[in-house]
C-alpha cells in the first residue's frame, strides 16, 4: 500500500489531540505558507512532510 502524502483535518486534529476547528485553522496557516512558497495547496488537506516539519514532531 502507498503511503498518503498529504494529511486530513481529522488526522491533524488527532496527532495533536485538538478540536476540528483548531486543526482547520491549522492547516489553513500551513496551507498559506505552503502557497506563498508557490505550491498547489488541497483544500482541508496539508502536505504530511510539511506539516512534521513545521510542527517539529517525529513521525515515530
């Protein structure tokens, strides 16, 4: 199975035990950044490298 390279607002909310609305706010900020970079950004979906980047959490 291929691993997802983008991560859901639900899957957000989960690895940092936030609300729904947190991790739309979340991913709307990370999204916005990813977009003054010039990258096509998904709606209510963020780049799961991206994400672990700016978040400083291991996947582990």
């Amino acid at each position: 199975m291929e691993e997802k390279t983008f991560l859901t607002v639900d899957e957000v909310a989960e690895i940092l035990t936030v609300s729904k609305s947190k991790a739309y706010e979340i991913v709307r900020q990370l999204n916005k950044e990813l977009k003054e970079k010039g990258l096509i950004t998904v709606a209510a979906r963020v780049s799961k490298a991206y994400f672990y980047e700016r978040m400083c959490y291991s996947k582990e």
